[in-house]
C-alpha cells in the first residue's frame, strides 16, 4: 500500500471497534505494521497512535518516526543521546569521540535519555575535537545498544507520561567502527533538525490519538474538522527541510491551533463523555504539550526574523 498525501486521514473513516493499544509493544508493532505496508513514518504514527490510550503512547510512536524520518532504515526501538549535564548544545557536550586505529573509541556521560533502557539503537552526540575555528565539532555515531562499554541506568518515571522511560548512559572506551560515524555535521545534520522533525511527528502522533479517542467516544461537531485541518497541515510539512524557517512558523501555528482545541468547547465535550480512567490519563500528561515551550518560541522568533 502506497502512501498518499491524505493517508494521515483515513482515520478518520476507519472503524471505531477494536480494544485501544494499552502497551509499548503494542503500539510500536503496529507502526511497524503501518511501515511495512508502505506508510510513511509521520502517517504510519499517526494512524498507530489513533488506537492509543493516552497521550504517552502518542509519543512513544512520534519518537521513534522522527528518527526514522531522520536517519532512514535505523533499527527500531532507537534513542538519540544528545543531552549531557550542561544541555546538548555543541558546547555542552562532553562525550568524546577519537580515533582509535580504523576505528574509534567513545566515551563520556549522557544524563537524560528517552526510551535509552529500551532502545536497540544507540544514536550518540559526540565531540572529535576542535575545528580550526576554535568550535567543537560535533559528530553523531550509531550503535547498537548492547556494544561493550556501554552502561544504561533507568531514571525514575517523570510525573507525567511515566509510560515513557529515560535513562543515563554511560560511556567507558566503546569501540565504534569506521562505518558507524554518520556522514556529515553531528550539529547541523542531526541535534537542530530533530528538535523541529520531533515536533512533527509527535504533535501529529498526539492529533492521531485525539481523532481515534473522538471517534471512539463519539466525534463532536466542533473537535473534528479543527483537528483533521490540523493534521492536513502537519502532513505537509514532514518531508520539508526542517530548517527552513517557513516550516517553523506553520509548525508554530500548528502547535497554537492544537492548544486552542484541547482548551475549546468540542474537547470539553470530549472529556465529559469518556471515562474517568482516560480523564485522568489525559489531566496528568497533558503538560506534554509544553514541553520545551521557550525553545519553540525562540525558534518561532528566529523564523519570523529570518523571514521578516
């Protein structure tokens, strides 16, 4: 099955019957399913994430796509490991990659790692030096996750989504052959393109559990169409070049449009009609949707001044 500009909203005309995806496993066997009958990964998330439960599984199928939009054909579950102690800019980062006859060695401290207890890809940020400018240059390495020297240590759930694991991971000397270091700036190439493809794929994940839990419900007249033309928009923007500055203001307005929907009157409809276990899912994870909420913002600056 091929995957045409509106598979993201045949959702909306699929059966409502069928249990909701409860587990990890669940829902990332079935992206895997929507993958292997030729979706993308953005509408392969989304229609995995429209037979979720709570928003946790919507981000647990958004995550994975992202990396898979960015980095084509990684084994799946995967993690990328980019935040140190001092963040993940490229002066953050501490974690060292050198030379090592035809291959490398690795090693350092990643402090914040989603799904890294679970992943069987390692997608690590590292520094190779200095450039002759005096800046770090920042590579990416792909590994798999049992490689020697690696030591993964589970964190505690966060409060919300705790379905969502991370963890701190440990690096002591992991060889790392030649053909594993990623072509390219680690920087320019991977770390800032993810922030916005992430942003896609998991806020297009989160409208596909919202159209599936409607559905399920009962489809209001005000919830639906705000948040298929929602999702029409998204669809267009997940092949674009992530760093266009174009892509970030029509990301921003979508992220805008989705906070408005979940605070109008269709939702609250949404929310009375349903029961109290998926209330309560929804009331402790929904600050999801704030995450990194300066950093989009200063995105959205940059972009209008680019634009401007």
């Amino acid at each position: 099955m091929s995957d045409g500009p509106l598979a993201a909203l045949e959702i909306l005309g699929e059966s409502r019957s069928g249990r909701a995806w409860e587990s990890l496993p669940e829902i990332w066997d079935a992206y895997a399913s929507e993958r292997a009958a030729g979706r993308s990964p953005f509408a392969g998330a989304v229609r995995a994430a429209a037979r979720a439960d709570r928003l946790a599984q919507a981000f647990a199928v958004g995550y994975p796509a992202a990396l898979e939009r960015l980095l084509p054909g990684v084994q799946l579950p995967s993690a990328l490991c980019a935040t140190e102690a001092a963040g993940n800019s490229p002066r953050a980062i501490e974690t060292t990659l050198r030379e090592d006859g035809e291959g490398y060695r690795l090693s350092g401290t990643k402090t914040f790692v989603t799904f890294g207890s679970l992943a069987k890809t390692l997608i690590i940020v590292a520094c190779a030096g200095l450039k002759a400018d005096g800046r770090p240059e920042i590579v990416v390495v792909q590994i798999p996750a049992e490689r020697e020297g690696v030591s993964v240590e589970e964190l505690p759930p966060t409060p919300f989504v705790p379905e969502v694991v991370h963890a701190r991971l440990e690096l002591n000397e992991v060889p790392v052959l030649g053909a594993e270091r990623l072509p390219g700036d680690g920087y320019l190439r991977y770390v800032k393109p993810f922030r916005t493809v992430e942003d896609i794929h998991v806020i297009g994940a989160t409208l596909g559990y919202l159209v599936g839990w409607s559905r399920r419900v009962g489809p209001t007249a005000e919830l639906l169409p705000e948040l298929s033309s929602i999702l029409i928009a998204l669809d267009a923007l997940h092949d674009a070049e992530p760093l266009d500055p174009r892509v970030h203001v029509a990301l921003h307005g979508c992220l805008e449009r989705l906070m408005g929907a979940v605070q109008g009157e269709g939702f609250a409809s949404l929310l009375a009609a349903s029961g109290e276990a998926e209330r309560g899912r929804w009331e402790r994870d929904r600050s999801l949707l704030r995450i990194a909420g300066k950093a989009r913002a200063a995105r959205y600056d940059r972009a209008m001044q680019a634009l401007s």
